[in-house]
C-alpha cells in the first residue's frame, strides 16, 4: 500500500488520473489505503489466521513433524483507485 501511495503520487505529478487513466491496487489493506487519495483498492491478508497458522507449523517442527505449504484466503477491498 505505501508503494502504491508513492504512485498516485508520481501519477498526479505526470498528469494522469487515477483511476480514469491508471488503475492502481496496492496490498496489505494498511491505513495507507484509506488515507491515500484516491483511496486505494487493495489486498487484505487475514492477520489473525497468518499468526495462527505460523505459531501451529513452527510448533509441528519442533516436534519433528512434518509441515506442509498453508495458502490462506485472502479478500479484495474495492475502493476508488481502481
């Protein structure tokens, strides 16, 4: 989401509009997304379930188990950058 912020920056300054010209999305769904202008669209991760998860393979190691890849779901928040 800051790297996205950093190009409507670059974006406003050569002139183009967002999103009539340039759609831009960014990821993590940070206070960045809605602080930016306009308010990007952008990729929520579920935080609580990444921690979870982590804590549960990092256990499983220990114990010598073996631990397979985990993908979580993730969600897009439509806003006005896009």
């Amino acid at each position: 989401d800051l790297m996205a912020q950093g190009v409507l920056a670059a974006l406003q300054r050569a002139g183009r509009r967002v999103p009539e010209d340039v759609a831009v999305g960014g990821f993590d769904d940070s206070p960045a997304a809605v602080a930016a202008s306009p308010a990007l669209t952008t990729i929520r991760q579920p935080w609580d379930r990444i921690s979870a998860e982590m804590v549960r393979v990092l256990l499983a190691q220990i114990s010598g188990e073996d631990t397979a890849a985990v993908i979580l779901p993730t969600e897009l928040v439509k806003r006005a950058s896009a």
